[in-house]
C-alpha cells in the first residue's frame, strides 16, 4: 500500500484565513478539498505539500442556493450533493445530470465541484459543461474577491490561473431558461472519459430556429475547449443546423488541440467528436437518439 | 491526532498520523482485512467501505475524514449470531466471485444503494456499480444477487 510522505492538516474557520494560511506557507501548501485527486497525485509524489489547508471544514462553503436566477453552489459541494440537489434539478438539470455520472459514486460522495476545477485535470466532465452554461467562479483572497469565467480559470493540463493565495470559493451557473436547450454526453472505455462534449442552445421556438449556441469538447485535449467557429455554423434554422454539423463537428476539432494518446489518435478523437455532435444535438432536443 | 468514529457499530478512537488513509488504518491497526487493496486510485472499488452509508475509496480517503462518523466495513454486516446480510447470502447462493477480492467491496456498494433504494432498477443498479470492477465473474451474477438482496430487503420492510 502506497504511504503518503508527511504533511500538516491546518482547519481555517473561513475563506479569508485559507488565504492567509496558503500565502503563509507557500509553495509548501495547498487546498485540500475532497482529495480525490489531490492525495493521488501526492501518492505519485507529483505534488509534495507540507501543509494541507481543509477547505472542507469552513462553515457555509458546501451551500447549494438560487440567487438572482443563477445557481451559487459552495465550492466544498460534492458532486453526489450537486446531483442531488433540487434546486440543481430545477433550475439546471443538464449539470444534475452530469454530476450523476462524474466518476464513480465513491468519487463522486467525496470530491468536490471546486476542487474539480482548481485541478484543472483535462478529462474533467464539470469544467467542459460549465464553458457552454455560462458558468463563472468567485475568487477571494485576502486583496479581494474577483468573478471569472471558468474559461478564464483554466490554463491548461492541470493548471489554473489561480494566484498565490487565492482560493476558489463559490460556482455561479446562470439558470436554464425555457428557451434553452443543453445536454453533455461523454464517451468510455477507460479509467477516463476518452470524449466529453458540451452543447447549449438558445431557441426561442421550440427548436425550430437557434439563436445563439455554445459548444466545448473535454478530454481529447490538454484542456475543455470552446468551439467557437462552430458556434456560428450552430445558429440558424433546425434543418440548416442539422446539415451543417458535420462541418461544424470539424470546426470543433479545429479549434482543440486534439492529442494522440494512450486513448487513441487525434483522428479518432476528431472521428468521436462527428458522432457525439449527432448525438449530444438530438439529446439536447430531446429527440430519440435512435 | 485521535480520531473517534463508530467502527461497525462499535464506539473507537484511535490514535492516528493525518497522512495515514482510512485503508492503512483499518487494516494494519483494525486489523479488518476485508478491506481490500488494488487500484489505489479510486478506480477498481476492491476498497470501498462506508462512511455515514455512503460508499467510499478507503485507499485515498484519509482516516482524518472520518471523526465523528460512522464506518461500516464487510466485517460488520453479518448480525450478532453470525447471521449473513441478505446481500452476502445472495453472493453466495448465485456464486457472485470466483477469487473473491472485489466482493467485499462489491457487497457494501451494493448495500449503500438498496439501503437507499431497495426497489432500484436493473439499469440504477449497474449505474450504481458500474466503478467496481471484477476480472472473473462477467458481473451477471452479481447483478442476480443484488437483484434477490433487493427483493427480500423490500420483503422486509
């Protein structure tokens, strides 16, 4: 069995003194979250923090509330909380959904939404769904509290924009209006989502015409990618959308850096993301995948 | 530090290093084996146990999360008299291992969801199971057994 190298649990009893305590010790530090993937990449001695600084125990950071017509979930939140919520289910059951099949219920009862996305690992299902549901996250540290886009939160294969110091508190997720249409679809065969595919459309006739679309690919990539090209080729009449998707699904593949892994070659990946295009747009309708 | 917890209904503090997962601790001072070690990655679920009925990772879950919880392992499910939980006696009565190192953990998944939901559907219940891997059985007999579990837990109620 592999034994952890030693290291401190410190409990803040608020954000502001997490802050402290991560600028306090520095590149020794970090927040522990939930630990599902923290504690594997410590057992991996990719990360070595001295000091483990539990988010977890500040009062009132595992929240799930609806605010000004937009979810504010806590950043301690599990995903099994997330899915279960019904504030969640209500106002946006494309994230209930696809919290329902993060991981495995074991990861899912322990890791949380906030720690999910600091870690920025690339074959994250949540940060793929939140770029196309407009999702935005608060930072604090002891300068001050900023909102960002996940988009802008996220650097890269599990690096996030983070400055020292700055913890991740709160996930802000606009609420699905009836006009909106979303889904997220995944593909697996390994450990891992070898796909994750995002679609959110805006139709102000029962799917006739599209207005407005977004759409981002996860996991064939260093990082969950927004399409933006493709968006465009995604607006329109229902027919011309249809037909066009194809030429979209490329648009997609372009606009990531498709990755020839252990997963399989970029050519497969672009090939995974023309049949998931199909899909996840008939899923988001609600028509028969058949 | 002391971590005090119910270990499989039993009232238990020991002392502990923070590093130390809740898997070290219950099998090299707990001495309960059926706690099982493979993937070490949250993948395989040959370790899960539960904490406050809810199925976890012991190999990556540190035994620091669980003061003032409840944990259950496969060595507290049989009753006093030694009585099996319907869900150990389906294993057996549909031979649902073959070497048997996934079935602790298989059992206490299964039990954190009928536990919850004993009328669950075929397909809750590989949606349930689906991050429990076993390399002998092709899983149908697992499946039969959870199925038989269910139908006599909801018998009981």
């Amino acid at each position: 069995m592999t034994t952890l190298s030693r290291f401190e649990i410190h409990q803040p009893t608020c954000a502001l003194e997490a802050s402290q305590m991560l600028a306090h010790y520095g590149e020794e530090a970090g927040i522990y979250a939930g630990g599902t993937e923290l504690l594997l990449a410590m057992k991996h001695s990719a990360l070595n923090y001295r000091h483990l600084i539990d988010l977890k125990v500040v009062p009132g950071l595992n929240s799930i509330d609806m605010r000004n017509g937009s979810l504010e979930i806590g950043a301690t939140s599990t995903h099994r909380s997330i899915e279960r919520s019904p504030n969640v289910q209500q106002h946006q059951p494309a994230l209930a959904e696809m919290e329902s099949q993060v991981a495995n219920v074991r990861v899912r009862a322990t890791g949380t939404l906030g720690g999910n996305l600091c870690f920025a690992e690339p074959h994250s299902d949540p940060a793929t769904l939140l770029l196309v549901l407009g999702g935005s996250v608060k930072i604090e540290s002891a300068a001050g509290a900023r909102e960002i886009p996940v988009s802008e939160l996220i650097a890269g294969a599990y690096a996030s924009n983070l400055q020292p110091g700055e913890i991740l508190t709160k996930i802000t997720v606009p609420s699905a209006k009836p006009t909106h249409r979303s889904a997220y679809m995944k593909f697996q065969i390994h450990e891992r989502p070898t796909l994750g595919l995002g679609l959110w459309l805006d139709t102000p006739d029962e799917g006739r015409t599209f207005t407005s679309a977004r759409v981002a690919v996860g996991c064939v990539c260093p990082f969950p990618t927004r399409g933006l090209n493709a968006e465009k080729l995604l607006t329109g009449s229902h027919a011309d959308v249809e037909k066009r998707l194809s030429e979209a699904a490329d648009a997609i593949a372009d606009a990531a850096d498709l990755l020839d892994d252990h997963e399989g070659s970029a050519e497969y990946k672009r090939h995974l993301i023309h049949v998931f295009l199909q899909r996840v747009f008939r899923k988001a309708l609600g028509e028969s995948l058949a | 530090m002391n971590v005090s917890f119910e270990l499989n209904g039993k009232q238990t503090t020991l002392e502990i290093e923070q590093r130390e997962s809740l898997a070290e601790v219950l099998r090299g001072r707990c001495r309960l084996t059926g706690v099982k070690i493979s993937c070490e990655a949250q993948v395989c679920g040959s370790c899960t146990v539960l904490v406050d009925d809810l199925p976890v990772s012991a190999c990556t879950l540190l035994a620091y999360e669980v003061r003032g919880k409840r944990v259950t392992t496969i060595e507290g499910l049989a009753d006093d008299s030694g009585r099996l939980h319907p869900l150990q006696q389906a294993f057996l009565d549909h031979f649902s291992f073959q070497c048997g190192y996934c079935t602790p953990g298989m059992i206490l998944a299964a039990k954190a969801l009928l536990d919850e939901n004993s009328a669950a559907t075929d397909a809750e219940i590989v949606a349930h199971m689906n991050g429990n891997l076993c390399r002998c059985t092709g899983y149908l007999p697992i499946l039969k057994a959870i199925r038989q579990a269910a139908n006599q837990l909801r018998g009981q109620k």
